[in-house]
C-alpha cells in the first residue's frame, strides 16, 4: 500500500467520491493487511480518535524469528541433498561408462562394500559444509543454535545418509552421465521446489500437504529449524527424523538389490 496514491501497482490511498479515503491493496499478501491496519490507525489518530482504552506496549523480538534464521537450516538441508546426490551418482555412473564397475566382479567385494564405501566417503566432507554455512551466518548474521549440537548433528548426519542413499538408488542403473543428471534433476526437483528451503513449505496447499511433509528435505528442515530456533529435543523431531531415516534405508537396500557393475 502507498499512501501517496495507487500507482505502485494498484496499491494506494486515494480520496474517495463521499469524502471518505479509499485504501487500494491486495488482500492476498499479508505485508498489504498490516499496511492496510496501519494506514486506517493512522487516519483516524489524524481525524481526531481518542482511544477507549490505553495499553501498554512491551515489544520483543522473539528468537529465531528473523528469516535469516529461518534460511540457514535450509540452506544446509540443500546442501546436504546436493553434495549427498551428486557426490554419489557422478562417481558410479562415470566409472560404469568408463567400465571401471566391471573389474570389481574379480574382486572378492560385495555390492554392499562398494556403496557403503561411497557413503561414508561423503562423510569426510560433511562436517566442512556444514561448518561453512552454519559459521557464515553465525558470524556475520549472529545466528545460534539454541538446541542440542548433538541433535543437530545427528540430523545433518542422518540427512546426508538418506541422501547419498537416494544418490546410490538413482545411480544404480544408469549408464552415462547423461543418463545420471537427468534422474538427478528429477528426483531433486519436487525438493527443490516443495520442500521450504526459502520459505515456509506450509504455504502450500493442504490438499498438498501430505506429500510435501512425507519428502526427506523436507524432514531434514523441520528438524534443523526447530533445533535451531527452538531448541528442540531430539524428542521433539523424532517423526521429522524417523522420515528421513525410513527414506535413507528404503533408498539403499533398494539401490543394493537393482545395482549392477555394468
């Protein structure tokens, strides 16, 4: 809403054909409803209105509300499910097509070694990325984790488990790169797009709901966020991270039995 007129877009106020002002704004967006209570608090004080009855008003910021805080777990849950992709499926896929897979038939290596070995390896990374976005936005942004750090990092734990397990089951088939970033990308995209990394996954519909909370980003946010800014227990994710957890097993027994070296 713009009080000098409605040519930003439609949003205004104007005088109105009986004197009274005629306030213009988009009812859809939250930010033009308090706009539109300040400007009508504003007139009126202007008009002359004398309050009924005083209040007191005692403001404070609640922690973790900024949306800053609301970014950075979210950031990390992509982070994880990038690297944990990624990090998994290029690898197998490339040394499928290079046919590296097929000299390990001569090994006396189970399937089971050789994806496990690609997950742990993902994990020397693990602490590094974290540590990069959690300590940029501690330092520059004062961003605290004000639950357990060993909650937060068995959920940072779990999460890159569930994701290179999903890197595995997508990577376990293919033949090419090609191949390989294609089924990246479409089992990343309804993530990407669902999931809350930049903003609150409970915006969607509810009719979408029940799809949108069962993805694993989207556990891994929820249980980050609410360690992070509400100091949740581990008892207090236990379903967030139960979903992750269910998705990380299911993921990489069904990569170990569709697997093959060539």
């Amino acid at each position: 809403m713009h009080p000098r007129g409605a040519g930003r877009g439609g949003r205004g106020v104007t005088p109105g054909t009986s004197g009274r002002p005629v306030l213009t704004f988009d009812p859809s967006r939250a930010e033009t409803r308090l706009a539109q209570l300040a400007t009508v608090e504003a007139l009126e004080r202007a008009a002359g209105r004398r309050d009924v009855v005083g209040v007191t008003l005692d403001t404070r910021v609640r922690a973790g509300s900024r949306y800053i805080d609301f970014l950075i777990p979210g950031l990390i849950g992509l982070n994880l499910l990038g690297t944990g992709m990624w990090g998994i499926g290029f690898p197998i896929a490339t040394a499928r097509q290079q046919k590296l897979l097929k000299r390990m038939l001569a090994t006396p290596m189970r399937r089971s070694d050789y994806l496990l070995s690609h997950m742990l390896a993902r994990l020397v990374w693990l602490a590094m990325e974290v540590a990069a976005v959690l300590g940029f936005g501690m330092l520059v942004f004062g961003v605290q984790v004000r639950g357990s750090w060993l909650a937060f990092a068995l959920v940072c734990l779990l999460g890159a488990f569930s994701f290179s397990a999903l890197g595995l089951l997508v990577a376990s088939r293919a033949r090419t790169i090609e191949a390989v970033s294609g089924l990246m990308n479409v089992t990343m995209l309804p993530m990407w797009l669902l999931s809350g990394s930049f903003f609150s996954a409970d915006r969607f519909p509810s009719y979408m709901q029940w799809f949108v909370q069962a993805l694993p980003l989207t556990a891994v946010n929820n249980a980050l966020r609410a360690i992070t800014n509400e100091g949740a227990g581990l008892v207090a994710v236990s379903v967030p991270i139960g979903i992750v957890v269910a998705w990380g097993v299911a993921s990489f027994f069904a990569a170990l039995a569709i697997f093959r070296w060539e």
